[in-house]
C-alpha cells in the first residue's frame, strides 16, 4: 500500500485582503453615490434650468450613501448573530450536563 498523504488545509492567502477591500469599498460607495447624486442633480438643474433642483440629485445621493451603509450594518450584523449562535450552541453541552454524582466528596454514598 502507499502512504497517501492527505492534503494539509491551507488558511486562504488572499482572505484578509478581501476583507480590507470590502471595508474599504464601503467607503468608496458612499463617495460615489454622493459624486452620482451631483451628477444626476447638475443634469436636472441643466434640463430644468431651475437652480434648487441641483438639491434633488446631491439629496438623491446621500439617500443612496446611507443606504450603502444601513445594508453593509445589517449584513455585519447578520455575521455577528450567526457567529454568537455558533458559539452558543457550542458552550451549550457545558451547561447542559447533569451532574449524576452526590455532591459529598466524602467517598461514601448517601
């Protein structure tokens, strides 16, 4: 017979990476919404020729920023309960067993 090795399991190389671009992404999806806002209020204010309505589009994209950043919360969120459950349910045998032996620690039984 041969000895087969079986194959190590490597941490991934790349996953804190990606976790800093998904904070970091974050940040540029808040200035980009803002930035699309500006743009979308200039074309409005453009086709209207009417200057407050340059607001509707820089309000347009603070709505969207916060939006950006309500689901990126929840989603965090989400992790964080599905982590303390995990961990719950893993402390729970701990807690759960039943102590069947008297509590005399004398060595005779009662």
């Amino acid at each position: 017979m041969e000895n087969k090795k079986e194959p190590k399991e490597e941490k991934p190389r790349f996953k804190p990476v990606v976790e800093a671009a998904d904070d970091l992404s974050l940040g540029i999806s808040i200035v980009v919404a803002v930035l699309i806002g500006v743009g979308i209020g200039i074309g409005i204010k453009k086709a209207t020729g009417v200057a407050w309505t340059f607001w509707i589009g820089v309000v347009i994209g603070i709505a969207a920023a916060i939006l950006n950043v309500y689901k990126a919360y929840s989603k965090q969120y989400k992790e964080f309960e599905k982590l303390a459950k995990e961990r719950s349910e893993r402390m729970q045998p701990h807690f759960d067993k039943e102590d069947d032996e008297d509590d005399d620690f004398s060595g005779t039984k009662i």
